[in-house]
C-alpha cells in the first residue's frame, strides 16, 4: 500500500461542551462521510469516544443502539435509511495488524464507514485515507475548586487527515 505519510494534511479543531455538544459533533461529522471512510478515534479513558461514535451512528441513521464494543471487539450496524452501514471497532485489547487483519474489518468498507476506538497506529493501513479524530479533555475546576462532572466538562477534538478530506468536512462543522 502506498505511503500516505507523505500526503498533505490538514488539521481542524473543535471545543465541545459536554456529551451532548459531542453526540452533535457525531451528527455533523456524519453528513460529511462516505461508505469506505475510516475514522480513528484516540484518547484517554472517558474523552468522548463511544459518545462520539453514537452521534456518527445517529446521524448515519444506523440500527442501534451504538455502545461501547469493548468486549466484542466490532459491530455492524446496519442503515436504516439506504446510507453506510456503520462499522464500531473497539482496537484496546488488539496487540498487532494480525489480531486487526483477523477481524476482516475491511471487508466491510466498500458499503460502510469503519470507526475505530483506540486505532491510533494500528488500523490506518485498512483505508487509503482516514481521519484521526483525538479527544482532549481538560477536567477544569468549577467555581469552587472541585472537578467538573465527568461527562460535563468541555472537550477540544482535533481532527486529522488529508487536505481534500478536510476541506470537505469544513464543510459541514
């Protein structure tokens, strides 16, 4: 496969206020993908991710509902709608390109969007271009010293990928 590394990229940020304004991002991401896109989703345990992931599959408008699939490695949900099928892909516990390989994730991808939990470094070879999408959450103190609630406190999503993918997420975000 060729070496993207070399391609144009392109960066675009977007702050988030909580799982709602993330379940949002989700939806809006959506309107911009297409059956062979591959997301990769990075960051710590409770950024955001799975919530992420439920607004991409609301605005696929997938069989659902999309939770964490942590323990059975991938689901396929399937469109309600005649759009891609949304393909969930929880990589924490694969260790190397043959645990991923025996998943046949990519067999999938002509007719879905491939989203991926925890991908960073191990899954962008399945697609000819993807986006990383890394979730950063602060946890600022409130007004009296404590944390914020998880889950409430505001995000900063970078999103990564080629030039031509990025301009035309822009687009709707």
């Amino acid at each position: 496969m060729a070496d993207l590394s070399a391609a144009a990229q392109a960066t675009v940020q977007v702050r988030v206020q909580g799982a709602a304004q993330m379940r949002e991002l989700g939806v809006s991401l959506a309107a911009f993908l297409r059956a062979g896109d591959l997301i990769v989703l990075t960051g710590k345990l409770g950024a955001g991710k799975t919530t992420l992931a439920q607004g991409i599959g609301t605005g696929l408008g997938v069989r659902g509902p999309v939770t964490s699939p942590t323990f059975v490695i991938a689901r396929v949900h399937r469109s309600l709608r005649g759009g891609p099928d949304l393909v969930h892909a929880d990589a924490y516990r694969l260790g190397s390109r043959l645990e991923v390989d025996d998943l046949d994730l990519d067999t999938e991808l002509d007719r879905s969007v491939l989203v991926v939990e925890w991908g960073e470094g191990l899954v962008e070879y399945l697609a000819p271009a993807h986006l990383l999408v890394r979730i950063d959450r602060p946890r600022p103190a409130v007004p009296d010293g404590s944390a914020a609630e998880p889950g409430d406190e505001p995000r900063l999503v970078t999103i990564t990928g080629m030039s031509s993918m990025i301009t035309r997420l822009s687009q709707v975000i």
